[in-house]
C-alpha cells in the first residue's frame, strides 16, 4: 500500500464519535423494522414523534452539540423547535430506510440533481469517488443504484459501522445490503480501485476523522474545523474524478438526491497532487457548508465537530 493511503484505514485512537456508542441510528432501525412494515408508514409515523421527544429530552451531550451547531448554521441561537426538527429528520430518515430498502420506491417523491454527469463519468468507463457526509439519508442514495441501470454504487467505511449496518439491513430485506468496503482492512485500497476500474462509484461518509489520522483545518460554518485527508488523498493516488454527494430529506415523503463535482485528479501527478488535495478539500466542505445553511435539519452529527483531533495532525 502506498504511504499516502494509510490515512484510508489506519486511523489510531479512537475519535469522540467512534467511542460514543450511536443509540439512536441503530435502535431505532430495529424498532422501525418491526413496526413500519407492519403499519404502513403513515400510521408508524406517529410513533416517531414519540421516539423523538424521548431523544429531546435525554440526550443532554447530542442537545448541547445541536445547540452549538444550529446556531452556526441559522445565524441565530436555536429555539427547542429547531432542535426538535432536527432529531425529527434524523428519526425520519431512519424509518424511511426500511421502505427503500425493501424497494418501495412508489412512496417517495425523489427528486435528482447533477446526476448525469456522474453518468456520464462512468459511461466512460471509469468510476467515480462520491464523498458525502453525515447529513441527510444514505439509503435514498443507495436506492438510486438499484433503481437506475448504468450506476453502481459501493459504499466504503468504518469497518465497525460496516459490520453494523450489514447486519441490520440483512434483517430488514437480505438482498438490499449494500456492496460495503470496509476501511479497516488492508485491501480497501485494492478493493476501491477495482470497483472504479469496473465503472462503478464508490461512496465515502468524509466529514469525521476516525483518530489520530491526518486532518486538514478548514474553515466551516464561520470556525475552524477538521477533516480527514484520507478520502481525498485517496482519489488523487487512484486519479479519478470526486463528486459530493448527499440526499436531503425535505419533509413529507420528499428527497432531494444532489450530486457535484469538487474535484478531478484524472490528470494530476504526484508533483501537484498536495496542494491540489488541499484545493479539493476545502471545496468539498464549502459545498458542504452551502448544504447545512439551505437544509440545516438535516445535519446528524450530533457531536463537538468542532473539537480539535486527537493528535491534532492537521495540515
């Protein structure tokens, strides 16, 4: 493996994130498994508000976390209201997961942005690396591949989460667990390359830093934050294009699915490729910085984001 992709699956000690166990994602998946199908998604809806003022009221670090980011976000301390709408999106993006992958795609109003160039990327024959974040819902994201012909998506990530995630939506529909690449073993890299040499994409979550990992300071929502350079360090070795992604859950039964482009490493060198990782990544997360001020509900990190990394490896 070459040196500059260590950062994609040696990530040292644990981050605020890692450690602190996510009830909520994973809880709520099996409760929502059980019920949903059962209930059909108006009527198991009403169970979410439920779920939601629970998560409101006894969830003090996620509150203060979701304070301090929606006042970043709105400009403005946030009300209890706006704190509510954001744990409710969270809830109702996890209850939708169990009707997209069980492909009932006829209950949702999806609409899709910049999808073609991505089309056109691997029409060519070569993938893509698709970077989104912990904002909005991956499973609408991952509904596209298996609605569309001509876009295959793979999803690469924390090998933990990935062991999580495999399972649960095996219990929930076995045929729509995702082609998942864990980032905690040797071969990702080899893996990666293979899917994008087949003309497929790969998905990486890349707004949270895993350790003592590399991280680039940028400036985000007005204060210093960090981001992990593996991802993108990853797509300049691989020399492929870089589009973020995200798919943003707008109320009701409606999705926004977005796609642009931020990078192009197609024709980078290894002479240029340092600073032109730095360009990308700052990119990356003003297009991300755009998404939480347009659709700020949607943003599920509820953790200090802000903090500085352990080891404060930046660059």
């Amino acid at each position: 493996m070459k040196p500059d992709a260590a950062n994609l699956v040696d990530h040292g000690k644990a981050a605020e994130w890692v450690t602190h166990r996510e009830r909520g994602s994973l809880w709520l998946l099996k409760v929502m498994a059980f019920l949903s199908l059962r209930l059909g998604r108006t009527s198991s809806r009403v169970i979410l508000y439920g779920i939601a003022v629970y998560f409101f009221l006894f969830g003090p670090g996620a509150r203060r976390h979701s304070r301090d980011y929606l006042r970043r976000a709105l400009g403005r301390a946030a009300t209890p209201r706006d704190r509510f709408l954001q744990i409710l999106n969270f809830a109702s993006t996890i209850h939708d997961r169990v009707y997209l992958m069980n492909e009932q795609f006829d209950k949702f109003d999806i609409s899709i942005e910049g999808e073609a160039a991505v089309l056109a990327q691997t029409s060519m024959g070569r993938g893509a690396l698709l970077l989104g974040a912990h904002m909005g819902s991956f499973a609408v994201m991952h509904s596209l591949s298996r609605r569309r012909t001509g876009l295959s998506v793979s999803m690469a990530m924390y090998e933990e989460n990935a062991r999580k995630i495999s399972g649960i939506l095996a219990a929930v529909n076995p045929p729509s667990v995702p082609d998942i690449i864990s980032l905690g073993r040797l071969d990702a890299m080899l893996r990666i390359a293979e899917r994008l040499e087949r003309g497929g994409c790969v998905g990486v979550l890349a707004d949270r830093t895993l350790g003592e990992e590399a991280a680039q300071a940028v400036t985000f929502l007005g204060e210093r934050a960090y981001l992990p350079t593996g991802p993108m360090r990853a797509a300049a070795i691989l020399r492929c294009p870089v589009f973020f992604m995200v798919g943003l859950y707008r109320g009701g039964n409606h999705y926004h699915v977005a796609f642009e482009r931020v990078a192009d490493f197609s024709a980078t060198d290894a002479g240029s490729r340092r600073p032109a990782v730095r360009a990308a990544i700052e990119r990356y997360a003003a297009v991300l910085e755009q998404c939480c001020r347009s659709n700020p509900y949607n943003w599920f990190n509820f953790f200090d984001f802000w903090r500085v990394p352990a080891g404060n490896r930046s660059e």
